[in-house]
C-alpha cells in the first residue's frame, strides 16, 4: 500500500477564491457582453470630458472634471440633469446621451441574460472546460462514481477539494454542486485536457458503463487506454484504476498507475472470506466507508519514536491517542502490515493507523 498525494489539504479559502475567479471569467469571456461594457464605459467617459469642455469656465456647477462624471452619471441614472446647462453643444450633448442609453443599456442587458443562460446550460451538459487545478478528476461513470464523490465530501477537507467529471453523457450525472462536468471521452486527449488533467492531482479511472451495449472486456480496454493518456499528459497525476476482470491486470502492471483495484478479485475474496471469518465484511465496511465507525489514516511517524521498535509503539500509542498502528512505510510504494516486533521506525517511516478521526501528527 502506497500514499496517495495528499489532495485534501487546501485551504476552504483558497478554493472558492479560484471557484468564483473561474465561474466570473466564464461569465464575462462572451465578446459581446465585453463590447457592449466597453462601449458604456466610453460613453461615459468621454460624455464626462465633452460636458466639462463645454461648460468649463460658463457654469459654475462645473468646477473640475469630477464635475463632468458627476454629470453624465447622474443623467444616465435618472434621465436628468443635476443642474441647468448654459451652453448650447452642452445642451445638445444631454439629449445625445439620453437618446444612445435606451439602446445601449438593452445591449448590455441582453448579452448579459444570453451569457447567463448559456452558462448554465453548457455547464449542465458538460460543454465548457475545468479552470481548476490539483483536483481530482473522475474518468467514467457507474453506479460507483456517485458514492465515490460522497466518500469524497466526507473526508476532513474533502468538502472543499475541487472534483472535475468527464464523462461520455449528455447531462451531468451529480448533482454535487462542488463538482464540475465535462462532456467528452476520457480516451481522448482533447476532452482530457478540458478536464483539466494537466494540472490535477489525482485520477480515479472507472470502469465506465454509460456506452451503451459495452461488455466487461470492452470496459477494461477502454480503461486502460484512458490510463495510458493520463500518464501521457500527466506523468505525475497520481491514478487509481479500476479493474473488472482479474485476468487482465498483467496489461495494467505494464502502466505506472499507482493504485489498481480488481473489482472481481476483491470482491470474491471479500466473499469467501467473510463465508469463513463471519461478520469480517462489516468490519472491512466500516473501516473504508464513512462517515462513521473507525478508518485508516497514513500518518508520518514523529521525530521522537524514530529509533523505536514497532512493539514498543502500540500501547503508547493506543493510549495517548487512541490509535493502533497495523503497518509501516518506508517511501515509494514498499510497506509492511503487521512488521516484526523489532522493526525499528526509521526518518521518514509512516504508520498505516486504525483511529476514529483524523489524527493528524503523532
């Protein structure tokens, strides 16, 4: 067992600051809303120089160029002049803004309400692209993916890690109001990119069962070659795949995924287990499901046990802080479960923990 990149430990701040700049960009990237603004904002700033040159000097109201602004907002506002113009071209100027602002107004509201409505159209069917990043991206969709996404939300932090769907659909599959979806296939480069797997940080590769009429073997093919373009866009996107037939692991040892899950393979051997340990399935249940009971927690072992047998943590340990300790790691993907009473924890070692809450440090 190997610990995955820790994608849970961004601040709730720095989240929704790059959710709201990423949901403002998509709503004011439409070229028209952005000529219609810009067209406002010349109106009035050059309305604003125009009346100051006019009646610069002849209206006493009008004393610096704050006046002109002042002016052209308030008559843009409420279709009146805050005070009487002496000067003709002045005159003329008033009647020219309040006959240009109807039209240029509609503009702007208009292109406002067209990008607003394609906005949360193309999000619901997954057209647009995933402007986030260290995020988890979810390659297919099964009966699993949903459970996935809430197992997600209850980890500590979870609730805030950004989770970005691509999928084969016509319409997002969640209704997880954190989690972005993205139309297209996951074999294909294009829609990987607009999924934004060049800058995430971890990839759960699904057997997907949304095509229609795909068997088991269809599904794995099409798993792996998923597998094989995360590594090509991403080499250091942390993957966990998914498996159906057992037989057909050896083709996925041949990628460098990092974490592969044999449905067939655990389930069966969850199964017969249980048959023969009884009541072992629960266990196993309620310490990789949340969010209640005790779960596993990869924790790195603190300076002062570092020279210490693993025998000699256990009671400490389950004392102090109520957690038991069942493996060490000691980098890259080689662990130990249950090691040798005179395992001595090394610098850098981690403790595979059994604890009811997030332990943090030891």
């Amino acid at each position: 067992m190997s610990q995955a990149q820790d994608p849970y430990s961004k601040p709730p701040f720095k989240y929704r600051a790059l959710r709201t700049w990423r949901r403002l960009s998509s709503l004011f990237g439409n070229q028209t809303i952005f000529a219609a603004l810009l067209l406002l904002i010349g109106l009035i700033i050059a309305s604003a120089f125009a009346h100051y040159l006019f009646e610069r000097g002849h209206n006493p109201e009008v004393k610096s160029l704050l006046s002109g602004f002042q002016w052209v907002v308030v008559t843009v506002i409420t279709s009146g002049s805050p005070w009487t113009m002496v000067t003709d071209p002045a005159k003329v100027l008033f009647y020219l803004v309040l006959l240009i602002k109807p039209g240029l107004i509609a503009v702007v509201t208009a292109a406002i309400a067209s990008r607003l409505l394609q906005f949360f159209l193309r999000k619901d069917q997954g057209m647009g692209e995933a402007r986030t990043k260290d995020h988890i991206v979810i390659c297919g969709w099964s009966g699993k993916a949903a459970e996935i996404i809430e197992e997600i939300r209850g980890i500590p932090n979870g609730q805030y890690q950004p989770i970005v769907v691509i999928a084969p659909l016509a319409n997002t599959p969640t209704k997880d109001e954190m989690t972005t979806f993205i139309s297209g296939d996951p074999t294909n480069a294009a829609d990987l990119k607009r999924a934004g797997i060049e800058s995430a940080a971890t990839a759960i590769i699904l057997a997907d069962n949304s095509y229609p009429d795909i068997d088991v073997e269809d599904m794995d093919s099409r798993t792996l070659l998923t597998t094989l373009a995360v590594e090509t866009l991403n080499p250091k996107c942390y993957t966990c795949v998914e498996v159906v037939h057992s037989e057909n692991r050896q083709h996925f040892e041949r990628t460098t995924a990092n974490e592969m899950v044999v449905t067939a393979r655990l389930t069966g051997a969850l199964l017969a287990h249980s048959a023969v340990t009884h009541g072992l399935s629960r266990v196993v249940g309620d310490l990789v499901t949340r969010p209640e009971g005790d779960q596993f927690y990869w924790v790195r072992a603190p300076q002062r046990l570092v020279g210490q047998t693993f025998a000699s943590i256990l009671q400490p340990l389950k004392e102090e802080r109520n957690v038991v300790p069942i493996a060490v790691a000691s980098g890259g993907d080689e662990y130990d479960i249950n090691p040798p009473g005179d395992r001595a924890l090394k610098e850098g070692d981690r403790l595979l923990v059994i604890a009811k809450t997030d332990p943090g440090t030891l």
